[in-house]
C-alpha cells in the first residue's frame, strides 16, 4: 500500500518510519531542512535499541501523495484545510485520510474541504524531532481510530507494523480524553519550558490541573461526549510514563512557531462560552501561551 503522510514532523515521521520498516512504500510530505536530509541521508529513526536511517521518499509538495491509498494527516491544526485543499487534486477516490492531530474538530473540518473518506484517530505517542530528519521515540505510541469503510484493514496493517491500534465507537469521547491530557499538561509545560515530570513537581501545578481538568470535563458533559476511561488518572500517569517529555507547544514555543493553543484551552474556553459553562482557568493559560507568541513575533 502506498501511505503519503502529510505533515512530517515528529508524529508523522514515527508512524512513517514504523509502516515503512514494515515494507510499505512511504512518502514523507514536510518541511524543506528535513525533506532535505531525509533524501540525502534518510530517515534517522530512534526506537529502543535501533538508531538508524531509514530509506524513504520525501518531498515538500503535496503532489508526491499520487496515487496514496492512506494519508496520515498530521499537520497543525492551524493548518488542516490548506493542507487538505493542498492534498484534494492528488488523492484517488477511495482513499482514506487518517487525521492524527492534536483537538477535535480536525476530521470535521478537513472532510469540508476534500471529498474522499476521513476518519479521526486519537494519537498515544511521545516523540521529537532531535534534529534536521532525526525522529526520536520516547514513549507509546497507540492509536484509536474512527471506524471506516477500511478501518478493519487500516488497523490490521498498523498493528502487524508494530503500532498497537483499536478501532472504536467513540473516537469523539477519546479525543475528547487526549485534549484534557493536552490542556492540562501544554500551555504549562510551554509557560514553564518544563517537562513532564519536573512540570508536576512544581508548587501550585497539580491543583491547576485539577482546575483544567474540571472545566474540560463541564464543557464535555455540556456538549453531550462521553469521555472513556478514567482521565483524571490518566493526567497523573502522564507524567509518570513520559517525565522527559515537553509538550508539542512548549517545542512549538521554544522554537519560535505559532502553536495549537487555539484548538487546545482555546477549543475548550471557546465551547464553554457557547454551553455558557465558565472556564477560568483554562482562559488564563490559553491567554498567557498567545502572550508569548505575540512577544516572540514583535
């Protein structure tokens, strides 16, 4: 099968790299300096005990999807219908666009502007670019998919690839569960430029999170989602399982880039205000992350 994956940064470059250790034929569609790299040298792929270049196509140009089958859509948020308008003229009828993206109205948005088959996935994975083509694992590295006309066979294939994936009824309700961990752990980590798990050691932190998470979990009952599992234990083993990793805004800020906060506490305080539900805390952080960004572009 032939797999495009849209948006070759951390998360894209992992699962690209795994499906194309498992022998499918992969195109790497990112950035110039790591397109760059990945055609001269490969793709340098950091798991465990392996530390090695991986052999994979790249391109800048959306173009180089032709004939995909399977996109992994992991572009920011900020940038899902351009990169989808960009994709449309490429795609074959029957192909299925996987959105792993951080938020949840990405697959919402992205079937408004292509009109083949989208599902969302729910993305468990900490990963990094450590430098120019150089994706480092770090931690997990599950999915949750939407079921789909090929989600049996999708699934299937990621699994024998090595990535543990579960097809579910409720994506909506896990992704509902990702963006809690996002909005507790995110802006802080981008605040602070702290990890994980020094983050949490830090006076005051574990009741904001507390405050987050209580207000994500308002604006969900208030919009009908049921969240699986127990989320509130899955905050605290974050920390736990990934205490070395900063948040995708904290690299985002840390490198001067616009981030997701928007489709973060941003999504979060912008739902509460349509459920008329308060959302304080999730506010604060939401305004404290674009203060920064706006510093940072002066």
């Amino acid at each position: 099968m032939k797999i495009a994956v849209m948006g070759a940064g951390a998360v894209g470059c992992y699962y690209g790299g795994m499906l194309a250790r498992a022998g499918h034929e992969v195109v790497l569609i990112g950035r110039p300096q790591h397109v760059d790299a990945i055609n001269r040298d490969g793709l340098r792929f950091t798991k465990g005990d392996f530390d090695g270049y991986l052999r994979i196509a790249a391109s800048t140009e959306a173009a180089a999807a032709q004939g995909a089958r399977l996109v992994l859509f992991c572009v920011k948020s900020t940038d899902t219908e351009t990169a989808g308008a960009g994709l449309k003229p490429f795609l074959p009828a029957d192909a299925l666009l996987l959105t792993l993206q951080n938020g949840v109205d990405n697959a919402d948005r992205l079937r408004t502007v292509v009109p083949q088959e989208v599902a969302a996935a729910v993305v468990y994975v900490a990963s990094e670019m450590a430098g120019v083509g150089h994706v480092r694992h770090q931690g997990r590295g599950e999915l949750v998919i939407e079921p789909s006309s090929a989600s049996d066979e999708i699934a299937r294939m990621l699994i024998d690839a090595d990535i543990p994936t579960e097809v579910s009824d409720n994506v909506r309700g896990s992704l509902w569960a990702k963006l809690i961990l996002n909005c507790a752990y995110n802006a802080m980590s981008a605040i602070s430029q702290l990890p994980y798990g020094r983050l949490v050691q830090c006076e005051g932190v574990p009741d904001v999170m507390r405050d987050v998470v209580a207000e994500c979990f308002a604006v969900a009952h208030a919009d009908g989602v049921t969240v699986p599992g127990d989320a509130t234990a899955a905050v605290h083993r974050i920390a736990e399982t990934m205490p070395a990793q900063y948040s995708s805004t904290a690299q985002d800020v840390a490198r001067r880039r616009r981030s997701e906060i928007d489709h973060l506490n941003g999504y979060v305080m912008r739902r509460g205000e349509a459920r008329g539900v308060p959302t304080p805390v999730n506010r604060v952080l939401h305004t404290l992350v674009k203060a920064i960004e706006t510093k940072q572009s002066a």
